[in-house]
C-alpha cells in the first residue's frame, strides 16, 4: 500500500542494478552453450526468472523451447538441453536418467546445468555415481538477490527454514552470507552489524570471511547498519493471523515473487489475472476519486479553451490510459477485499482474531482449548493449519500443554487429519514449536522451600500458585519485559497508530520488530542480558570488517538492512515501514523467503503417509 514517509526521510538505494547484473550473468552462462537450445527450469524458479529475463530475453539468445523440470522422460527433440535447476539430489538424478536414456539409443547431444544460487558437491557426486559427470558441463548462476520491492529483496529460498532449523542442515548459510557480500560490495561498506541467533551468526561469520578474502571497494556507503536475526528467535510472529492488507491478500491468494494471481472470483471476468504489488499501489478509493476530479476539472477546462486533434491524441493517450489503469487496478483490489471479507467472515474471522488474541494475554485458556478442539473436529480450516498454530501458540502462551490436553488434542488431530500426522507432531516437538509439559516441571525450588516452612493447607495454596506461575513460558516474561501486549482498555485508534501494534488491530507488537528497534536504539545489547538469556543468547553487535563506524546520523546510518533467516511475514514488513516513518529512517528487508503461518507450517508438516 502507499506509504508516506517523513520529509527528512533518506532515501533508498536503487536496487534494480541486482536484476541486471542477474540477467546479464544468465544471458553469459546461456551463450557458453552456442547455438538452439531448450531450456529446463525448476518449477519453483520459473517466478523469479520471469522477473529477471522473460521469454523474449531467453529467445534472443537462442532459447528455443521451455519447459518445466517435471522429473519425467523429455520430449525435447534438440540437440542441446540445457537445465536451469536448484542444487537439489532428486533433480540432478533425473537429469542423469535422461542422459543414460539418450545413450542406451545411441543419441548424442550436449547437456548443461546451471546450477542456482550456487552448486553443491553432493550434486556432482550424484553425476559422478551415475557415470555421466563426463557427459555433462555444469556452472553456477549466483543469483542470490530478487528486489520485489522498493524495500524487499528475497533470497527465494523457502526451503532454508526447515534445511536449518528442522533438518540441522547448514548448506545456505554460505548462500546467505554471499548474499550479504554482494550487498556489501554494491551498496556498503556497512558500519555496524547486530545479530542474534545461531544461524545469524554463522551467516555473519561467512559473510566476513569472503569479504576478507575477496576485492576491497572504496565507495560512500548506502547502507548503513545491519540486522540479522534466526527467525526461531520469533515463531509467534508469523502463527499470527495477517490483518495488514498485503498479509492478507498472501495468506488468501499467496503473494509469489511480488505478484499475485487473482482469479474469476475477483477479475468478475472467465479470466484470472497476475498483478504486481508494491508499497506504491494507491488502493485507496479517496485517492483516487480525488484524481478523478480532477481528471474532469481538467477535461472542462480543455473543453472550454478547445482542442486540436493532436493535442486529443495526447490527452487521450497520456493522461485518460493512466486514470483507466489506476482504475483498473483499484477494481481488483476492490474485488480482493470482497473475496477476502467473503472467505474470512465464512471461518468466523473476529472469534478466530479474539482466540489468538486470548492465547497471546494467556486469558481463557480453557475457552480457548474448546475452541481448538471444535476447530479439530469439525474441519472449519483448510487443509489443517490453523488447527496447528492455534496448539503453537497454546504453547507459547504457557510452559507447554499440559499432559491431558496435548493427549486429547493429538488424538483429536489425528482422528480428524489422518495418522499420517504423527511425523509432523514428531517435527514441531523437535522444533521446538510443540512443547508438552514434562510430570513435575511446573515446580519450582522456591515452593518446595516455603512447603517445609508452611502447613499442608497453606503449601497447597502455595503450590497452585507458583503452579501457575512457573507454567508462564519465556514468551509471557518477553511479552512483560518488552511490551509486547499493549494495555487492555485503552483505545486504539487503528487510522492514527501510535506504535509497531497496529499491524495486529493493536493487539500485539511483533517481537522480532521490538528487539530490532529496541537494539538500535540502545546501539547494542547491552542491558539486554536477561532478554538475550530468554532467547538463548549467540547476540552480538560488532563494527563491519572495514572498522568504520560512524556516529553521525547521516542518510547511510538512517538506512538499515534487516536480514531475516528462515523467512519474514508482510505483517513484520509493515511494522519496520511503520518504525521506520516514525524515527525518520528506512528498512531495508532482507529475506530467504516471504512467509506466513500456512507457509511455516507447511515446511514442517508431513503428509506422505
């Protein structure tokens, strides 16, 4: 949505330079193969390169057919394949078996992989077991960096969530970091550089060791500071449900790449239709209106002073096809608000808004519990994600589910979802996201102090209430120590938001958005010990490998990049614009992925049976 930033605001670096240099490099790696070629693309890079080159582009450098990696025979006919492909085993052995299916019919033509954002040994491994590593040439495209908006560049990596965090699997953090040299070299040198999490800090180390070892270049920084954070810092985050404009429309349509397809239902046409958003759409139905009046102000008064043909011919084409495509565009942004208010009134958007809202307080918990296990039973989600972060965020709000619930909803869940769902229970307990609560955990070696020094009735009462206390997650004492709920009974004026809350109808203050402004402000950690404690520590805070550091709010300093691994949610998007407007600086956002709740839980969720 448009945004209106403060007059001193600085401003943002251009970060169309990254598709260039992305598509220059492709358009090379294509031409070291001469002559007609069809190309073969990962399915999930199709969205991105489309971005970067479209199909005329490839055409001109003799790309002469496409397809989609399928992992099935080719039809290809041609002389030459080429496969555009993510560095994964499963692919790199069916590109092995059309190669072994080429030579058991005597047929000979040239094969090459280009391997993106970079190629891994086990890849090579996989060409060498199969006895083709001889037949095929490969290379890397180092696209790390897609900008989707003004603010936002992707790694496209959704996979880096659960290759980290779930499978212990360390193979992007060198992605990363060489995403972050990249940036360093463009637009640093950066200042400073803050972090917490292990992944944050080994993607920091990586990043430091190749800009040691690479070029050195003297230039005015764009950038000033970084942040990085592991997005296990924050999981309560992205289980919240979207109300920003953006976060909805991803978790309704799914934003892909910075667009987003919007089918019949909302083009009020037999055809769907892909939209590019970013922060400077004007959705707004006041502000466009306004534009039409004065569209007409200025069509009466050319009316009155006359018109030649000429100048008809230019008005008509210059300003009447602008006004038609704003209006255009705020149709089916008009459309999508209807489609949106359609599907969440149909799951009874407000009570599922007051339960999370509840789970957050840690208020009526029980309710809460019956709300899940109606969710559960009567399928009111699709497929099964909202079920799920309903439990995760009962998790959060307390030490853990207690031994019956987590009993009754598990069986409850399967019963309804299918025993396929034991690995992903088996996933979110090793996660960390799913927490049940361990016989005796909730007592505290201060209780069975007072218990000795008490009578019986008395170190009951006692018991019940460090009980309850003790069941209390790190996310309640970060929640209190933080901030993070705002006071309940005061108004909350949601079109003059006075703080990071409103992106949660004033319920909630992203925590990964607190501890990045609280950081900055403090220039460090210190006096952060007992948060950092709660969050597991791996923080830190040092100068950027230069050793330049300054001091002076100049425009570089008042620009930030915010680094999220493991993916980033638009409602934490709007949160740093919105901190952004009000200290007169800019975010940058950083991410491997866009992500919400359905995405994150996708990512650990097995189904295969």
């Amino acid at each position: 949505m448009a945004q209106t930033d403060r007059r001193d605001a600085p401003g943002l670096p251009d970060f169309s330079l990254l598709k260039r240099l992305a598509r220059d490099q492709l358009i090379y790696l294509l031409e070291q193969l001469p002559g007609k070629k069809d190309l073969f693309i990962d399915a999930d890079l199709m969205s991105p390169l489309d971005r970067i080159a479209n199909v005329t582009t490839l055409k001109q450098h003799e790309v002469d057919k496409l397809y989609k990696v399928e992992l099935k025979p080719v039809v290809s006919v041609s002389d030459q394949l080429c496969f555009l492909i993510r560095p994964r085993i499963q692919t790199v052995k069916w590109i092995a078996d059309v190669v072994k299916s080429d030579k058991a019919v005597g047929r000979f033509r040239r094969y090459k992989i280009i391997f993106t954002p970079q190629k891994f040994y086990a890849c090579e491994t996989v060409l060498e077991e199969q006895g083709v590593y001889g037949d095929v040439t490969s290379d890397e495209w180092e696209f790390y960096l897609l900008p989707l908006d003004d603010d936002i560049i992707s790694l496209e990596l959704p996979e880096f969530f659960r290759d980290n965090f779930l499978e212990g699997d360390q193979r992007w953090v060198t992605t990363a970091g060489s995403a972050l040299r990249l940036l360093h070299f463009l637009f640093g040198p950066f200042s400073k550089v803050y972090g917490i999490g292990r992944c944050a800090k080994m993607v920091y180390e990586s990043w430091r060791e190749q800009v040691e070892d690479g070029e050195k270049k003297a230039q005015n920084p764009d950038i000033g500071n970084v942040f990085l954070i592991d997005r296990d810092v924050d999981f309560v985050t992205p289980l919240c449900s979207q109300v920003v404009y953006e976060g909805l429309v991803d978790d309704i349509f799914r934003i892909k790449c910075g667009s987003v397809e919007f089918g019949p239902d909302v083009t009020s046409t037999d055809k769907s239709l892909k939209v590019m958003l970013n922060s400077q759409d004007k959705v707004h139905v006041g502000e466009t209106q306004r534009k039409k009046e004065i569209w007409w102000e200025k069509q009466r008064k050319k009316k009155r002073c006359g018109m030649d043909i000429k100048q008809m011919k230019a008005f008509v084409a210059e300003e009447l096809k602008g006004l038609k495509q704003e209006h255009r565009l705020l149709s089916l942004h008009i459309g999508a608000c209807e489609s949106i208010m359609k599907k969440k009134t149909k799951q009874d958007f407000q009570e599922l808004l007051k339960t999370e809202h509840s789970l957050l307080e840690g208020f009526e918990i029980r309710e809460c519990i019956t709300y899940i296990e109606e969710h559960i039973n009567r399928q009111l989600d699709y497929p099964f994600y909202n079920s799920s972060f309903y439990m995760l965020l009962y998790t959060f709000s307390t030490l853990g589910l207690l031994p019956k619930d987590y009993r009754s909803l598990k069986a409850q869940y399967l019963q309804s979802y299918g025993i396929e769902h034991l690995l992903s229970f088996a996933n979110l307990r090793q996660i960390g996201l799913l927490v049940e609560q361990q016989p005796g955990e909730t007592l505290t070696v201060m209780e069975s102090k007072v218990g000795k020094l008490v009578n019986d009735k008395t170190a009951g009462k006692l018991t019940d209430a460090f009980s309850s206390l003790a069941k209390k997650s790190n996310f309640r004492a970060l929640s209190k120590r933080l901030m993070l709920i705002p006071k309940t009974g005061e108004e909350y004026d949601l079109r003059v938001p006075r703080d990071m809350a409103y992106i949660f109808s004033g319920a909630y203050i992203p925590l990964s958005c607190k501890l990045i402004e609280q950081v900055l402000e403090r220039d460090g950690w210190t006096g952060f010990e007992e948060v950092t404690r709660m969050l597991n520590g791996h923080e830190f805070a040092v100068t950027g490998p230069d050793g330049t550091e300054t001091r002076n709010k100049t425009d570089p300093q008042r620009i930030i990049l915010v680094m999220f691994l493991g993916g980033c949610t638009f409602s934490e998007i709007s949160a740093l614009r919105f901190l952004g407007r009000e200290r007169g600086c800019k975010f940058i956002v950083l991410t491997t992925a866009i992500t919400n709740s359905s995405r994150l839980l996708e990512s650990l969720l097995d189904n295969q049976g």
